[in-house]
C-alpha cells in the first residue's frame, strides 16, 4: 500500500462523507481495503492538512484545507478571529487564544498556514490555542494583530 494511494482514498472519503472520529476514518479506509493503525492516520490527518470543523448543517467532521493565496489566506484569518475568537491573552512568548467551540483546530491550521516568522507553531484543542512565538517582542506582535481584530467585533 503506498502512501499517495492510501492518501487519496482519505481524501475522497473525507470529501464525500461525514467522518466525525479518527476510528471512523479507520473503519472506511479498511471498507475500501486499506489497513492501516491509528498512528498512520494521525500522520496523514497532519500532512495533508485535515481538520474539524462544522459544515453548513452544523455538524462537526473532518474537512481538507484547501490552498489558498496568502492575501486570502491572512483575510480568512482575519474573518475567523472576528467570528470564532473570544480573548487573547499574551504569556512572555506565548499568545492563549480562546474560540467558541470546536473552532481551535481550524484557527490553528489557519494560523499554522499563514507562516507568521512571528510564529514558531501552534498547540491547539477543542476552544484553546496556544501560539509560540520565537521571542517576546514577536508575540506582542501577534497580540496585538489579534487583539486589535477582536475588539473591533465586540
């Protein structure tokens, strides 16, 4: 079984099904014959760019990032902030974003795709995302982009 094959089987059940889990994502893969563990999906899930997020019905499933130029890429970013963020809050280094839930992953990957040289990466869960940034005066950089953005929504 070769990656890019497995890969494009991921991508066509994500896109044409709602996976909720990663043991559902399991289980359709094996249906359409392809073994693989936990970790592997975990690897794919990463690689290309897999997250959850609520569709249009408002259930929550997995969906493919899709590429996108970086002007569109910033002003999503900008639009997600105002809509999913509640507060920021800067830690020497470090930004805390809290969203409404089941927003942090995609924010994250958002955030994660923007390539910021302000920002090292993200560690993002159900409504938290922590944004590392290689030093202080960066991080008040990324505060104050995201603060400034949230408070002209409130």
């Amino acid at each position: 079984m070769k990656k890019a094959d497995r890969q494009k089987v991921v991508a066509n059940i994500i896109e044409t099904q709602v996976v909720q889990t990663q043991d559902q994502l399991l289980q359709e893969l094996e249906k359409a014959g392809f073994q693989a563990t936990q970790a592997t999906v975990s690897r794919d899930i990463r690689e290309m760019r897999i997250v959850k997020s609520k569709d249009s019905t408002g259930i929550s499933r997995y969906t493919i990032l899709k590429n996108i130029d970086e002007e569109k890429l910033t002003d999503k970013l900008n639009n997600m902030v105002k809509e999913v963020g509640i507060s920021v809050t800067r830690v020497m280094f470090m930004n805390v974003i809290k969203t409404l839930p089941s927003n942090g992953n995609l924010l994250a990957a958002l955030i994660d795709d923007a390539n910021f040289p302000q920002v090292v990466g993200t560690v993002a869960g159900h409504d938290t995302i922590v944004v590392i940034s290689p030093d202080v005066e960066s991080a008040e950089w990324f505060y104050s982009q995201y603060h400034d953005a949230l408070l002209k929504t409130k």
